[in-house]
C-alpha cells in the first residue's frame, strides 16, 4: 500500500467531484443573473468604493422624506404634507444621476470585460440576458422612485395620533404610487440601457444618460415657454417632463398653474402614452443590441 | 456514441471569406485536440458549437443535442474557456465563479459548494477571496478553467488554455487539463497551435486548415513509430558512421546522433559490435518515433517547395 506521504505532492487532488444534482436551466439562469446584477447596481458582493455612489444617491433621494418626517415631528399639524404625486419632483435628479452611474456599469460591463461569451455559452439565451439586466436595474430604481414613498407613508402615519388611521385615509392613493413608481423606473431603466448599452465606454455612456436627462430639460423648457406651438412637443423630449406629466395623469391630478405641462397644453394622458413608448423603445434597443453584438 | 458530430458545416462572413467550408466531422469522448494555424476555423468552430454564433449552412450536434434547436438544453453540459480575457478585475473568484455556476442552472447552495471544490481543484486557495484583478495571468487561466468547470460539464471546449502562460505554468495548466479528462470522464476539446502540448495531452488529433478538414485520428497514428534508430555515441561518430556504412547499412547524420534506417534485426548487432571494437561508449539507442512537429514540419516545407 501507498504511504500517504506520496499524496502530498498533488495538492490538488482535494475536491473536484462529479454533480449528479438537479440543473435547473433557462429560467433560473435569468434569475441568477437578474440578482447579480441587482446586487452589484448597489456594490454588493463589490469592493467597498462601488458602494459609495450608488448608495449616496439612494440617500439624495431619501433626504425630502427625512426632512418632511423632521418637520412633521417638530411643528406637528402646521407641517404641509407632501402628496405623493409631487415627490417625482424631489427625486428626479437623484434617477438621473443614478441612471448617470449605474446604467453603463450594467450595460457596459460584461462587454468591457469580454464576459459576454460566458454567458452567451451558456443555459441563457441573448433575450433572457437582455431582458434580465432591464428588469435588475428597473428593479434597483423603484428603490429611489417607491422606498421614499413607503417612508413618507409610515412616518406620517406614526406622526399623527393614530398610524392605522392615516394609513387607511391614505391607502386609496396606494395603487397610484406603485403604479407611477413602477412606470417611471421601467421607463428611466430601459431607456438608460438603450443609451448606455450602444458603447463600451463607460465616459460616453454615462454623458448620454446625463445628457438625455439634463440637457433636454432647460432646451424643452426654453422652447415650451419662449416659442409654444409646434416647439411644445418638445415636452416628450424631456424625461423630467414627461415622467412628471405621466406621475400627475395616473393621480389624475392638475399640472400646476404656469407648469411645462399646463404651458404646452396637451392632454395629459398623452404623457403616460410618452412613457410607455420609451420603455418599449428602449427595451427593443436594449434586446436588438445584445441579439446582434458579437461575443 | 459520437459525442460531437458536424455535417457540411459552413461558416461564411460576407460573400468573400470563408471560416468553414464544410466540415464533417464525428468524434467519440476522450481528449480531443483540435490544431490549425490561426486562422484556419479553430475558434469559428467552437464558437458554433457553443450557439455564440451562427452557421451559414449545415448541422450540428453535441452530445447527442442539436447546437442550433437545443442550445439552451445543451449548454447546461458544456464548459467553455475562451482564449481571451473574460473575467471581472473587481470580484473575488469565489463570487465570480458562484455566479456563473448558477448561470448553469445550479442551485445556490450547490453552486457555492462546487464552486470551492472546483477553485481548489485548479489550485486557487486562500486567493480566491481576493478580487481578481489582482491576479497572475496563471491564476486568471486557473479562475477561467474552474468557471468552465464548476458546473461538472460532460464536455469541455478549451481555446488555446496556457496563452500567456510561462513554461511552469504551462505544464501545470496541462496536466490539469489532462487529468480533468482522464479522472473525471469529461470529454474534452481542446484547441491550441501548439503541436507540443496536444501531443502532451489529446488522445484525438483533428487537424484542420483553411475551414477544411485534413485529417481526424488517434494520435498514435499521426506519431507511429518510424523506422529509424537514434544511436548516440561518447567519442568519434564520424568513424563510426563510416564504419557501419562500410557494413551496408543506410545513414542519416544528425548533428551528433547517427540515425540508421531499421529494417529487422541486423542494425542492432552490427551497431553493438562496432561500438566495442572502436571501443566507444553507446550512450543512446532508441527507436524514434515521429512527433507531430514533424510531421507539420515535413508538410509545410513540401508546400514550400511546391510554392
């Protein structure tokens, strides 16, 4: 019999066996990738400076709820509470600059690092790969479009004398704010894709989110106010526009009084129709991308 | 069972180029290596056979499944190493290879287990919860070995494996590609323009070129014994050649070895009883037989030639 000893030397030999477990294909392959990908939009699982940012903004956008609750707390009833139709205001910057920093990194990423042909070799096809990276980062912004929401909910309702009857008053606007939260994320994510995913470098991505976003805004503005007419359409080039516009129609509530939307005059559902027309345009950029990139 | 079959598979890009032009091919498990110039489809083959692109004309199957109708179902048995660089710098390779072990469709829990067994297996300890971007081109070929592996593939496409690594290396990454085909019945293909190191490992040779097939067969058929002796000798190997021509027989020099064209048994007595009468040492006798080297080598300087 061989000593042991004579083991030693091929270390390796320790582990590797056969698996004769379950393989569970296609659809837990996009789950997988889906929860990787949600979970690196936020560093985790990552080195502690991809933390920073992507949580930085999270807090931006939580910061108007925080100072409402405060408010609330300090002078009670005078405190004017914040309707959920209008915090889209208060975080809209926060989605573009999370949009500005997180869409190229899930975008551009396995195609920077030539990943891609991993996954394309395996239980996954290009689709499920596309349409699992959309559903990850719309998944990573209703984080900044809801989660302020949830915590203006609870905190007003633990503000005033009885919780459970401020969330029962207010629980009718409940469906509005899922639906508009959930709108404007998939609408925010899809598009961003689109634009971040047509380049491998990530300077050029990132200009392109920050460019749809924050330089339509002032041009849209200029052209609504200062021209009118035909130069109002520009309206639907302005995410910011737009996404408002979409937030007011679905609580069926008035464009304030001077607003790009009560400016520019159009029926408000058109705005809903808007958003919905970027989320799928956006998506059709995003899978006809990855169906055609060589990898 | 074939385990990998082709049939006038063709791969065009535009009108002009032609990566593939009809290849048929039919090979059992084993160690398979699969050699070529660059260029000659190496890649445009495994790339088909793994869905990562898309034949102009022909079938294929892997495993028994079809490559272009069953790819989803097929994937989930097949392991891939590409020859570049394909690994995220800023995760560990634990998390890494966790991650695409689930992409293969195993369970979380699984995937973490195998995922340590298997980075063990290539020989990634304590660096394995490092990020990899602080890595060694050798433990980045190890981390993209053992993703190709975790999920315990019945076939394995390795595309050229030791690039870039150093002779060490080198040797290690083959022997770990020849055990893992050897010990755990993993059928294996492995790509390379590196005649040596098939040689070293594959058990099949298919040799193509310019998208064609030129040959497919075991390797001991490409390296058959040859009928040539080596004899090496310490002192005067010119007097001894001289000596064994004047006996009749037929002589190749070769530097400081004499290669003798064997034919039955006489070469071996008239070479021992012309050692010990010009009283020199026989360092070597061997019968040779052919490397693939040489057998590429003679190739080419015949198309030379013909050139």
């Amino acid at each position: 019999m061989q000593p042991a000893e004579t083991r030693t030397g091929s270390i390796y030999d320790l582990g590797y066996r056969n698996y004769d477990g379950v393989r569970l294909g296609r659809r837990h392959a996009a789950m997988s990738l889906y929860w990787y990908t949600l979970r690196g939009a936020f560093g985790i699982g990552r080195r502690t400076s991809s933390k920073i940012l992507p949580i930085l903004i999270a807090i931006f956008a939580f910061i108007p709820a925080i100072v409402q609750l405060g408010a609330a707390a300090l002078f009670g009833d005078e405190a004017e509470i914040f309707k959920p139709q209008d915090y889209f205001g208060f975080v809209e910057v926060p989605i573009a600059l999370f949009c500005a920093v997180i869409a190229p990194e899930i975008a551009g990423r396995d195609l920077r690092q030539r990943t891609l042909s991993l996954y394309f070799s395996r239980a996954l096809l290009r689709q499920d790969y596309a349409l699992a990276k959309i559903a990850a980062f719309a998944t990573a912004l209703t984080l900044l479009t809801l989660g302020p929401q949830v915590v203006l909910l609870f905190g007003n309702g633990l503000a005033t004398d009885d919780i459970w009857g401020y969330i029962q008053d207010n629980w009718a606007e409940l469906p509005q704010t899922l639906v508009s939260g959930l709108l404007i994320a998939a609408c925010a994510a899809a598009f961003c894709l689109a634009l971040a995913a047509q380049t491998s470098r990530r300077a050029y991505a990132t200009i392109a989110v920050i460019a749809w976003f924050l330089i339509t805004f002032p041009i849209a503005n200029t052209l609504v106010y200062a021209i009118g007419g035909v130069g109002s359409l520009a309206v639907y080039f302005s995410p910011f526009d737009f996404m408002h516009g979409c937030t007011l129609f679905i609580f069926n509530a008035e464009p304030g009084f001077d607003s790009v939307q009560d400016e520019a005059g159009y029926p408000m559902w058109t705005y809903l129709v808007a958003v919905l027309a970027y989320t799928a345009a956006g998506a059709a950029l995003v899978l006809r991308r990855f169906m055609r990139i060589a990898a | 069972m074939a385990i990998l079959e082709t049939r006038g598979l063709v791969k065009r890009y535009g009108s002009s180029v032609t990566a593939l032009g009809g290849l048929d091919l039919s090979l059992q498990p084993g160690i398979i290596g699969l050699v070529g110039a660059n260029g000659a489809g190496k890649s445009t083959l495994i790339k088909i056979l793994l869905g990562l692109i898309d034949a102009t004309a022909g079938s294929a199957s892997v495993l028994g499944y079809d490559v272009f109708t069953q790819g989803t179902d097929l994937r989930q048995f097949v392991g891939y190493m590409p020859e570049h660089d394909c690994l995220p710098g800023d995760v560990s390779a634990t998390e890494f290879v966790a991650h695409m072990a689930q992409i293969n469709g195993l369970p979380r829990s699984a995937a973490r287990e195998r995922t340590a067994e298997t980075l063990r297996h290539v020989g990634l300890f304590e660096e394995r919860y490092r990020e990899i971007r602080g890595y060694s081109t050798g433990m980045k070929q190890r981390v993209k070995l053992a993703q190709a592996l975790v999920h315990d593939p019945r076939i394995l496409f390795l595309d050229e494996p030791t690039n870039g690594l150093d002779p060490a290396g080198r040797d290690e990454m083959l022997d770990l590609v020849h055990r893992t085909g050897t010990e755990f019945g993993i059928s294996i293909v492995m790509a390379s323009h590196l005649l040596g190191e098939i040689e070293r490992v594959c058990e099949h040779l298919v040799v193509i070129d310019g998208g064609q097939l030129m040959r497919s067969g075991p390797i001991r058929e490409f390296t058959a014994t040859t009928g040539t002796l080596v004899v090496e000798v310490d002192g005067d190997s010119a007097g001894f050649a001289a000596r064994l021509e004047k006996a009749g027989l037929t002589l190749i020099p070769e530097g400081r070895n004499v290669l003798i064209a064997v034919d039955g048994e006489g070469p071996y007595d008239l070479v021992r009883d012309a050692c010990d009468d010009l009283g020199l040492g026989l360092v070597r006798v061997e019968l040779r037989r052919q490397s693939l080297e040489d057998i590429f080598r003679e190739k080419t300087e015949s198309a030379d030639a013909a050139g």
